[in-house]
C-alpha cells in the first residue's frame, strides 16, 4: 500500500508503529522492574548490577553522572533491572557518597565479568545491504558497550580491521572497511530508526589493533571508511 511509505523521519507508517510499540514494552518493562528493585536503592545491591552504556544525546533537568572512557566516547552508568536501566543521577550517586571514579571502576569490572562469559557463537554473520554482517545473535541490552572492553570485543569479533556500528545499546554490527560509507550511514540510519532510545554516534574502527572513535586525521589516513 501506498501509506506504507508515508512517514516521518524516513520511517514507514507501519515502522512508527512498531516502534512506538517497542518504547511503550520498553516502558513498561522499566515499570514493572522499578517496582521489585528497593526503595531507596542502596549501594550494595546496585554496585553489582552497575555497568557503563554508551551515552546518547540527552538534554533533561535531571543531571546524570557522566563520564569519558576509551576509545574518547561519552558513557552515562545504567543500573540493570533485567533488560532495562535505570541511569545513575548526581543526587543517587550523591546518597551512596560515590565518586564518579568510584563508579567508572566498578561499572568497568562488572562489563568486563558479564562479557568475559559471552563465548564466540553469540556473533552471528548476516547480509544488509549486500554486505556480509556480523552481529550479536541474541539481543543483549547492553551489547554496545563492548566497544569499551577491547579485550572482549577483539575475542568475539576477531582483531582485523573491522568498521563497528551502534544504532543503540542493544545493537553491535561489524563490517569490512571495505564496505563504502554511503553504504554504513544508509544502514545505521535504517536501524536507528527502529530504536527506541537510539545512540547517534559516528561509526568505531578498530585499525592496527587500535579501537578508533572520531579519529584524528594522522589516525584516518585513506581509509575507505572516511570517504
């Protein structure tokens, strides 16, 4: 039908949908997971469930704790309620009397444990756009911030050269260098639009071993990603 093409933002009528669907689920799982976590939440029970998640852009009263971790890249600290977060503010981190360092370590050990039991076959091989994928098989909510364990993303995705995108922090796909960068924006703008809380960052490489965001132009060189 022709309706299907009428959108906003690109996204078809029938996509709007979905994800309108998929926010109003997200919401109410978020809901339901507030209700079983205590009130106020202590330190203790939070600190293991802490990890960091790759920040999107956000402009609201409240003021989260931030924070820039490798490779140069804005993190904000989720709390896992089981699938869904709940962000740690200053007035949070500010009861628990925690430092922004204080959490950063503990998020980053907590990450580092959760994926070190991650194993190879979660990484799947697909095809978008005529382009071979690799991508997380199973939805893991906080996939995208294997892009600050580099030890873990190199064990599951390989050490060759490899374009990372991170439509959200559920979603990590990998792609040759290769692959032309009319080609990546086309797809990461495609899954985007199906998040519900999408990340709007530019494109990771990993290059000679090295885990690049936003490189500088000695650490671009020619490659085919930055045409």
């Amino acid at each position: 039908m022709h309706t299907e093409r009428l959108g906003f933002g690109g996204i078809s009528i029938r996509g709007s949908l979905r994800l309108a669907a998929r926010i109003v689920k997200e919401q109410r799982a978020l809901g339901r997971a507030a209700k079983r976590m205590p009130r106020p939440m202590p330190w203790d029970w939070a600190s293991p469930r802490l990890l960091p998640l790759l920040c999107g852009p956000y402009l609201a009263d409240d003021e989260l704790m931030t924070d820039v971790l490798d490779p140069r890249c804005a993190v904000v600290f989720g709390v896992d309620l089981g699938r869904v977060f709940t962000l740690v503010d200053q007035e949070v981190a500010e009861r628990w009397e925690i430092s922004t360092g204080q959490l950063r370590e503990r998020a980053l050990v907590n990450l580092r444990a959760r994926a070190s039991r991650l194993g190879p076959e979660v990484v799947r091989r697909g095809v978008l756009s005529g382009r071979i994928v690799r991508h997380l098989g199973d939805r893991i909510p906080w996939a995208a911030s294997l892009l600050l364990d580099q030890d873990s993303l190199t064990r599951l995705f390989g050490s060759d050269d490899q374009v990372f995108l991170a439509p959200g922090r559920g979603t990590l796909m990998s792609f040759s260098l290769q692959v032309p960068a009319s080609v990546l924006a086309h797809i990461m703008i495609d899954f985007e639009g199906g998040e519900p809380w999408p990340l709007f960052l530019d494109p990771f490489v990993l290059i000679d071993g090295k885990l690049i965001w936003q490189p500088d132009d000695d650490e671009a060189g020619d490659a085919e990603w930055t045409s």
